[in-house]
C-alpha cells in the first residue's frame, strides 16, 4: 500500500507570497520521513502541498512537481479529492466530528467516499481500523458514545483510526502530538512505528527528540534571511542529521543555537 513520493523543485505560494522555494526530495515508502524547523519555515505549507490541501487557501498554488509512485499528483486529470483519499492526514489538534459516535467517527470518511457497505463488513472495518490505531481495547465497549468523550490521546488515535479507515497509501501528520501529554505522545510515536510498515509516514514536529525516536529520514527546512522564502536545507538519515548533518545551520538549529 505503501507509495513512494518524489518532490522536484516545489515552489509553493500565497497569492503573490512566495512561502517555500524548490523543495525537492524523496519520501521513501515504508518509513517515517520527519521534518523538523524553526517556525514560520514553511513545514506544514510543504506538508499541505503532499496532499492538495494548500489549494483549498484561496489564491494559494504551486509550481513544480509532486509524483506520487507514477502519478502526477498536480496532473491536469487528477482529482484533488481522490488525491486526499489517498494521502490521509491528521492534524495538530485532534478533531474528532464531536456529536458523532466512536463509530461513526471512524466510518465518517469511508461514507464520504459514499462507498456503500454491509454491515457486517462495516463492523469489521471499524474494529481493524481501531485496533490499527491501538484504541480498539479502550473503545470496544463504547462504540456509539461520543467521540468528544475520550481523552486528547484517544481522540488523537480516533483521528488516526479515521484516517486509515479509508486505506490510503501515505499519512501525513502535522505536529500531532503537540496537544498530548507525554504518555499519549508515546502511545502515537509507538502506533508510528507500527504504522510504518504498512505506510509512507510525514511528520511535521517542533520536537526533536520525538524526530531522532521515530524517524527514518528528517529534512531540515529553514528560511534563507527574514523576509526570504523558506526551503528544504538539507535532508538526510535521521542519525546523520542528528550527529554529523552536512550543513551548519542543520547542526545550529538541531544543537539549539536558534529557533
Ligand atoms: N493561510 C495562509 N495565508 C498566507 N500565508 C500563510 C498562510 N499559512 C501560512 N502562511 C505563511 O507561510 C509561511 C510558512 O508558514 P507555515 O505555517 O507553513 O510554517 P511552519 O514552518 O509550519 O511554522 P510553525 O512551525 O510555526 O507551524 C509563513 O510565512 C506563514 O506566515
């Protein structure tokens, strides 16, 4: 299921503002990929451009190229939403539907898809789903409660159980564990590196200890000079950045020096 994404000279703009400058890397498939910088950078833009979620900002486009395995993900006949599909995302605050149930919550995105289902099959898909996201133990006796009633953690892993409930091939994850508190936090960055073997994982973090524990591969992004765009520095194995990386301001920003 795993896909592979190649980004080549991504330029990535707000009406005439432009935010990042040529991004180009590879995100390989069956890995986590974490990017990591100081604020104002351009990481979550660079992450919404992976999914077409920029676009939905009005005036906000790109120049450049995002290619996902063998499809232009910016093609003329590619469907924005299918691209969504495919590339789920989970967000920096768990944003669960809140007047939903447990399980409704976690079909919520299957039914968008107005795939229609038995449901028995239904069932089974929303018990993979959960136990995907390690919550299938905690919610199974509670599935019609509403999502607004588990713990930020829970609702964290509900948001995740969503998101691979409509199987998709990469999950890209904005600082998701930035509202948690430290044992929630360790309960995603353990279902990350679950999830990897079945997935392309990109993750935005502001921490870099979570960065070196869970990542494969981090990219640097930083912004040039104020008033500059931002862009992709260096990116590299996730030991190499954080032990020998190639540039200065990798080795500055990562040994605490700024941002
Ligand atoms: N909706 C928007 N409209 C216009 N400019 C935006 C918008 N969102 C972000 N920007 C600008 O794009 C640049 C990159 O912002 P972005 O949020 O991607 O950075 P970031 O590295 O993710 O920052 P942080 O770590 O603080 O979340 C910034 O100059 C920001 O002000």
């Amino acid at each position: 299921m795993a896909k592979r994404i190649e980004v080549n000279g991504l330029d990535i703009y707000y009406g005439n503002f432009l935010a990042v400058q040529g991004v180009s890397m590879t995100i390989q498939p069956q890995s986590v990929t974490a990017l990591i910088g100081p604020s104002g950078c351009g990481k979550s833009t660079f992450l919404r451009t992976l999914n077409r979620m920029h676009e939905l900002v009005p005036g906000a486009r790109v120049e450049g190229k995002v290619v996902m395995d063998d499809q232009d993900l910016y093609g003329a006949d590619v469907d924005p939403v299918n691209v969504r599909r495919q590339i789920g995302m989970v967000f920096q605050r768990p944003n669960p539907f809140p007047t939903m149930s447990i399980y409704d919550n976690v079909v919520a995105g299957v039914k968008l898809n107005s795939k229609r289902m038995k449901k028995a099959d239904m069932d089974a898909l929303v018990e993979r789903s959960l136990r995907a996201a390690n919550l299938w133990d905690e919610v199974k006796d509670r599935l019609s409660k509403p999502g607004s009633g588990l713990s930020g953690g829970q609702q964290q892993r509900l948001c995740i159980a969503r998101a691979v409930a409509v199987q998709p091939e990469v999950l890209l994850m904005d600082e998701p564990c930035s509202a948690l508190d430290p044992i929630s936090t360790m309960a995603i960055e353990d279902l990350m590196m679950q999830l990897k073997s079945e997935y392309t994982i990109v993750i935005v973090t502001h921490n870099m200890q979570q960065a070196a524990r869970v990542s494969d591969t981090t990219g640097f992004f930083n912004l040039k000079a104020v008033g500059e765009p931002g862009g992709l520095v260096e990116v590299d194995a996730t030991d190499k950045i954080f032990s020998n990386p190639s540039v200065q301001a990798t080795e500055d920003y990562i040994s605490g020096r700024f941002g």
